[in-house]
C-alpha cells in the first residue's frame, strides 16, 4: 500500500479537501480488490486482510480509509444478497475503481431501518424511488448506491427492501445530489445525500427478494462492523506513537517528561486499551470465517466496544501533549487533533454504541444461559485467536439475526484460568483470568433477569458494556494462550506484559461499569508501567510495533514520520 504523509493529510484536512490523491494511489495499489470476494475476481478471502490493510492505513489518516473503505461497505450486501449478475456487475465496477455507497441514513430516520421513509412504488418498468437519504459518505461521488427503500408497511420486518442503484441509468431530472454536509472530524471526504423524485429503477435492481432489505442490512453489519475497529486501532496507535514521541522528547524541569511515573502510568495503560482493541478486532474479523453462526453477537460487541475504549484512551493522551493535543498546525502537523475529531464518529455511524448495545440485550436470556452452560466450541475458539493462520472461506448462509450458540468467546472465560495456568502464565495473569471468570459469572445471574422489552432499561445498557469488556478479557487471554510459543521473545510478550496491563485496565472498567469496588493497586504495576513504557519508546524510535500483533511502523522523513 501506498505511503502518504502526515502533513499531506493535515493539509487536506484544514481546507476540507477530499484525499483524491490518496484514494487515488489506494486504487492504483489495488485496495479495491480487497472488497470483492474471490470468487468474483477480488482478493477478499480473508477479513483479517482486509481488517490488517485498513487498520494500515488508518493510524496514517482516517479520513482517508473513511472515504475509500465506503465501497466495501456498499458492495457488501449485494455479495450477501445479490444474484450472479448483479454480484459481476459490482465486482467489475469496484475493481474498475467506481466509488459504491451505502445509502441507509434519512433526515428523519437515522438508526431506526424498520421506519425509513424513502419508498420504492411498484411501476409497470420496475420501481420509482421517491425520498431522500441523507447523510451518506461518498453519496456524491459514488456510481453506485445500495439503497434501503420502503416497498411495504412501515414498522415491519419485511416492509423494505435493497435496490443497487445505478446513477448512470436514471432519468438525469428524477434525482440529484445533495450537498457536502460540514462535519467536526473527516472533514474532507463527501458526506453528503442523494434525493429522488420518481427515478426509476429496473426490477432486476432489486437485491434478494422483495421484503427481505432490513433482515438482509442487519447480516451486512455482521461483516462491517468488525471492520470498523480497524478504524479505533489505526486512530489508537497513531495517537499512542505521537504521545510517546513527545513525552522522550519534550524537557520539564531539564529531564525528559517520560522519566515521570505519571505519564509513564498513562503511557502503560494506554497500551493495554490498545492491546485488548486490537484483541477484541483480530478475534472478531477471524470469528467472521470460524464463528460465523455468532456474528450478531460478535459484531455488535465489537463495534460497541472498540470506540468506547479508544475515545477515552485519546483524552487521556491529549493530556501528555497539552497544548499540542490542541493546536491545528503544530507538532506533527496537528495530527493528534486531526485523528482524536476524526475518530469520533467511529462511534456513531454504521450503528452508534447504544443500537449495538439494543442489539445485544435482545439477545440476553440466550447469552445469559449460555454464558452460565460455559459452552464454547475450542477448536473454533483455537483458530479465531491464532492470527495469521488459514482460514476458511465464509459461508454467507450461516450468518443470522440471533446467535443459538451464544458467544464462544465470553463463554470460554468459564475454562480460561485453567487454560492460562496450563500454559504457564504469571500469577497475576491466572488472578486477572479468575477475576474475569467470577464477573462473567455475576453478568450471566444479572443478564438472565432482564426481561425483553422494547426500550430497555439503563442497568440492561451496563450489563452489556460489562459483557463487552468481557469479551475483550477473554480474547485477549485466547491470543495470549495460542500465540506464547511463537510471540514468546517480542519485548511486549516478555513476562506476558501487554497481557497484564490489558487485562488490569479492562477490570478496572468492568468494575467502574459495575459499580463493583476497584481491583487494589499491586506492588508489581508501577514496575510493569515502566517496562512497557520503555517497550514503547524504544518501539516509537525505531519504528517498532507497539501492539502485541502489531506492524512496524519506519520512522520516515517528516513528512511520512511515524507518530508524527
Ligand atoms: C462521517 C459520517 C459518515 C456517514 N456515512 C453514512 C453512510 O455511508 N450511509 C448511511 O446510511 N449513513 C451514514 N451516516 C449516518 C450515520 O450512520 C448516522 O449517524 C446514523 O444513521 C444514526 O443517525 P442519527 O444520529 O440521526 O441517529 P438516530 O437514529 O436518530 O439516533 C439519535 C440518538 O438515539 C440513539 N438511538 C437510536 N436508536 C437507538 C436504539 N435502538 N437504542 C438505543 N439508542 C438508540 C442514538 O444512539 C443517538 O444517540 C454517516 C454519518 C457521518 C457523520
């Protein structure tokens, strides 16, 4: 993939310009290949690839990944969906570099699908879209739109429908672009919206059958929204590598500000909420071959959680760089701010934390009782948490609306501190692993108590935060046991530091979300801060990985300067 800098991306974003030249370079690279499956001509076999690729180019600008990576997530219902002809007809126009958008989002109706007021008529040549969606990225620029369009009675689960929308077929006076929406963070890419006044579409536009448009958005997300923690990783560790930069360099009282144990404590735990969300995006894209049938859960989970732990995590290095976690032009040409505004809206689109969370309570007497069974499938949970490994192709049919097994992967918390003393892990480790197991087993007594209903109440929200950050420990303990032998001289696998501190922070969470008292500080942590600080500066200065799984990141020029 192509290299772009710093202050490029900096520039573009100050005067709102859309990143033409990166997306661009990203085409002439061959990105689009990687949103078309192989078997029509892409290269998208694995979603740890493509979870790998864009979490790349994410920690260099967001705003960029924001813009390009829309095409996948336009293009993905029809490779659910679509028949052989339409699913051709997209590939070609991906891998050909036409732009594919995703047009759900109305004025009145953003998260709420089942009421989206956009209609699709029944007429004598197919359908008439009458409506507006709005915002939508890359509404202007793309060729295609998927578009999801009321063709029954509002309020039911088969009262829309999917349509692939050809631009370049319509009648040019039945539809037209609306403008570029201004926005806080992603400041240069097209969020704007399309409206139609009977544009007509051909019935053979239509994706899967009539009726089937919501049910078939809700098992598109189970593939997307994984994808989307690949956005809090890239914006984690961009922000990470510029805070741990400036804490060598920056002089207080003449010694460096990172020989203080305060940032150096912030530093430490910094690293482990990026650890645990690069634990939490690995598992998750692994789970869509390996776990497919669990991916309601999953990627509800996943979406929620990695933003939740990213957004804080950012303050809280904003804090090492004072001022200049503020300033626009300054230090690394702005880019903390630039990538702190941009990531915040991981947390709002393809489905804000709050719908995952309302997704995830739906499912809670059936993950409650599975939770309490400790029924997990190891074998699957074995090659979900060995990254880089083979993975099956996935099998489109197995994803569905609710998960019968539960989620292997908080379940399996039930076996796991045998399984991290079996493969002789520290004590604190099995300690963390027990603390887990216990609170996992408290959730499961809350979650089984919640009785459904259509606006759940606030503890049924924490239940589910606390259930995610679960998920987080677990995936994290999974990596851990399955990547030991190979990682075992990778100065963040030594005496399981990324482990440790990972863990650590995600049960401070879980007992803050819980109302639980806090774990006592031990002895050990001011120790383990200052190894993994030292990992981190050493790794900043080098260009070394700075995640348990992570990629080495050169120290270039000044204009492509990691961390810069
Ligand atoms: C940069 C950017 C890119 C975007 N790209 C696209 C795109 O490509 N395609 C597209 O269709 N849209 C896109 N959107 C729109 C985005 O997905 C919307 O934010 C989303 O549709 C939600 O809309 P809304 O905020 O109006 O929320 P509403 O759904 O009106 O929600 C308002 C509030 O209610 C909460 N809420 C809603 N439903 C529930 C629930 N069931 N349970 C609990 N709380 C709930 C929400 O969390 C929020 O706090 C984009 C937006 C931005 C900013």
């Amino acid at each position: 993939m192509p290299e772009y800098g710093a202050r490029r991306a900096a520039i573009d974003d100050l005067a709102e310009v859309f990143p033409a030249d990166i997306c661009r370079r990203l085409d002439a690279a061959g990105l689009p290949a990687h949103y078309v499956p192989a078997q029509w001509g892409g290269a998208l076999d694995s979603h740890e690839s493509l979870l790998s690729i864009w979490a790349d180019l994410a920690r260099r600008d967001l705003s960029a990944i924001v813009a390009h990576g829309k095409t996948y997530l336009g293009a993905a219902p029809v490779w659910l969906a679509g028949d052989p002809r339409q699913a051709v007809a997209t590939a070609e126009a991906v891998l050909g570099g036409t732009p594919i958008s995703w047009a759900l989002s109305e004025p009145e109706h953003g998260a709420d699908l089942l009421n989206n007021a956009l209609t699709a008529t029944a007429a004598a040549d197919g359908y008439r879209l009458d409506g507006r969606k709005w915002p939508v990225n890359n509404a202007t620029r793309a060729g295609l739109l998927t578009v999801l369009a009321r063709t029954g009675t509002p309020g039911s689960g088969r009262g829309h429908s999917l349509f692939l929308v050809d631009k370049s077929t319509l009648r040019p006076d039945a539809w037209r672009n609306l403008p570029k929406v201004r926005t806080h963070g992603v400041r240069g890419i097209d969020i704007s919206g399309i409206e139609f006044s009977g544009a007509v579409v051909r019935a053979s536009d239509l994706i899967g059958d009539p009726g089937t448009g919501v049910e078939t958005v809700l098992r598109t997300l189970q593939l997307t929204r994984p994808m989307c923690s690949a956005l809090s990783l890239g914006a984690g560790e961009h922000g990470l590598r510029i805070a741990t930069r400036f804490a060598t360099e920056r002089i207080i009282q003449q010694r460096p500000l990172i020989e203080r144990p305060y940032p150096r404590s912030v530093l430490a735990r910094c690293a482990g909420v990026l650890a645990a969300v690069e634990a939490v995006a690995l598992v998750a894209a692994r789970s869509i071959h390996c776990l497919t049938q669990e991916m309601s859960v999953v990627s509800a989970v996943a979406k929620a959680v990695a933003p939740t732990l990213i957004d804080p995590m950012l303050s809280e290095l904003a804090e090492i760089l004072g001022v200049r976690s503020y300033l626009t032009t300054e230090y690394a040409f702005g880019a903390f701010q630039k990538l702190n505004r941009d990531h915040r809206v991981v947390a709002i689109f393809d489905g804000s934390t709050p719908v995952n969370r309302s997704a995830l309570i739906q499912q809670f007497p059936r993950l409650g009782r599975a939770l309490t069974s400790g029924a997990a499938d190891e074998e699957e949970l074995r090659i979900c948490a060995s990254p880089g490994t083979p993975l099956p192709p996935l099998q489109r049919s197995a994803l569905t609306l609710l998960s019968r097994p539960g989620c292997s992967l908080v379940q399996s918390l039930a076996g796991l501190p045998e399984a991290v003393t079996a493969a002789n892990a520290p004590d604190d480790v099995i300690e963390l692993a027990r603390a887990f197991r216990m609170t996992a087993s408290r959730l499961a007594a809350s979650m089984a108590q919640v009785r459904p209903a259509a606006l759940p109440s606030m503890a049924a929200y924490e239940l589910a935060a606390a259930y995610e950050l679960c998920f987080a420990a677990a995936a994290c303990l999974q990596l851990w046991i399955h990547g030991a032998d190979q990682y075992r001289d990778e100065p963040l696998w030594l005496d399981a530091a990324w482990l440790r501190v990972a863990l650590r922070v995600l049960l401070h969470r879980v007992s803050a979300v819980l109302r639980e008292p806090a774990p006592e500080s031990a002895t050990a942590d001011g120790a383990l801060d200052d190894g993994i600080t030292m990992v981190l500066a050493e790794a900043v200065r080098t260009g070394g990985p700075i995640t348990p799984f992570g990629k080495a990141w050169p120290p270039a020029d000044s204009e492509t300067a990691a961390g810069a």
